[in-house]
C-alpha cells in the first residue's frame, strides 16, 4: 500500500513538473498586441496661413477702483495710484483677452519654444496681467521691488506652487505638464496682485492688447474652433476655416453685464 502511494506521488509531481511554462489552457488571457501608434502630422510651411480678429465690447464697462497699495516702495513706482481695472476698454475693444485655438490641432506635435514668458512683479503689480505659455516651456518669475512677493499657482490640471520671493532681482522659473485655460496666480503677501497663465499644448494663442486685435500666424490649413477667455466675462468661441496659404477671420464681442 505504502509503494502504491509513492509511486502516485511521484507520477504527480513529474506531470506538474512537464507542464512548468506551457500554456494552462483556455483560461489563459491572449497576449495584447501593441497599440499602434498614429503618425504626427506633418506641418507644410508652403501652406500655412493666418487666422486674425478683433474682439469688440458693447456697453458700458464697470467702474475701476483705486488699488489700495501699502508699501511705500511700491507706491513710489506710480505716478499715479493704479487702479483695480479687470476690464480694459478703449475705443470698443477689449484687451488682456486670452485667444487661443481650442480645437482643430488633432495631429500635430509642437515642440515647447526655447524663448521663456516673463511675469514681473513691479510695483506690486503683476506685469502682465494676461499671458500665455505652451505645455514645457519656461514661465520665469521676476522680483522687481525691494519687498517680499510670493508667487502662489492656483491651477485645477496641473500642479501648484507657493513660495516666497523675497529678494529684488530673484528670478524663479517652472513649467506646466499640461493644457489649462487659465491658471490664476497671486501673491499672499498683497491681496490685490493678480494675473492668469494660459497653457496651451501648441504655439498659436495670443492676448489682445488696447486696440482688441490679435493674429495666430502660421496655422495648418483645417477646421478650427478659436476661444476666447477674459477674466471678467468668462470664454466664447468661433469656429473657422482656414484655406492653405491663406487667412480667417475670427472677430468677437463681449457684451456688458
């Protein structure tokens, strides 16, 4: 009996033993072939065009209030003193309006420019109030007052950041890993400094300046959506299309609320 016991033992162990690396069976999940990966567009320098518009505002524009600025160096900066102004009209156009291509880009790979976006905090002011960076390009931070700033990100898609600039002259660059309109940015230490970083994964955006006018040069034939965001009177978009080697335009207008 004891032989009889042995001998089946045996015969287990080399029939699990000649199965070591073979397929179990039915149950086994097929092995999942890499998924192919879609070419990048190629951008035709011979076709490329321009998309350009104006953006326009109708009604009466909301009052400015005086900043109420505290530092003594800050305020020597002025010749007068600044005012809180989120919208900036003259002669019915609208400027520090983000503009950007929303859709239409599928494809296309942009390399992050070598050239860095400056924010300067001069006069307790941030200068520009408006700007836009690509997805891996430089934004550099400048310090340009004798007193301590603080530059405190408040992204929803990429990551935040809060430290302290307390010297004159520093300078502190980051990067952002993805799109976001807008990123809002403050300062701590001053209640009333503010800007917004538009990030964008591709180079054709621009910020509208006191004559309400931006281009987007050098754009791929195509379909498009073109956004606007403005901090007072939130996003709109249009879509055009643009012919090869030609030009689109793209014109809004924010109403008064």
């Amino acid at each position: 009996m004891k032989l009889t016991i042995l001998l089946l033992a045996a015969s287990t162990a080399v029939s699990c033993g000649s199965d070591k690396g073979k397929p179990s069976g039915k149950n086994d999940k097929p092995s999942t072939p890499d998924r192919p990966v879609a070419p990048v567009k190629q951008l035709d320098p011979a076709t490329v065009g321009t998309i350009r518009g104006v953006v326009s505002f109708e009604g009466a524009p909301p009052s400015d209030r005086e900043l109420g600025i505290t530092e003594t160096a800050c305020r020597s900066v002025h010749d007068s003193p600044p005012k809180m102004g989120k919208v900036l009209v003259a002669d019915g156009k609208l400027q520090n309006v983000f503009v950007y291509i929303e859709s239409g880009l599928d494809g296309y790979a942009f390399a992050p420019p070598d050239t860095e976006v400056v924010i300067n905090q001069h006069g307790c002011i941030y200068e520009p109030l408006v700007v836009g960076v690509q997805v891996g390009q430089k934004l550099t931070f400048v310090n340009g007052d004798p007193v301590l700033h603080n530059i405190h990100t408040v992204p929803e898609e990429n990551d935040g950041a809060n430290f302290a600039m307390p010297s004159q002259g520093m300078r502190v660059s980051k990067t952002f890993d993805v799109p976001e309109i807008m990123v809002p940015t403050k300062c701590d230490v001053h209640p009333w400094m503010r800007a917004y970083i538009g990030v964008v994964d591709h180079p054709h955006f621009a910020v509208t300046g006191a004559d309400g006018a931006f281009e987007l040069k050098g754009v791929p034939p195509g379909d498009y959506t073109v956004g606007i965001w403005h901090e007072q009177y939130g996003v709109q978009s249009v879509k055009v299309t643009l012919p090869p080697s030609g030009e689109a335009a793209a014109d809004f207008t924010v109403t008064a609320k």
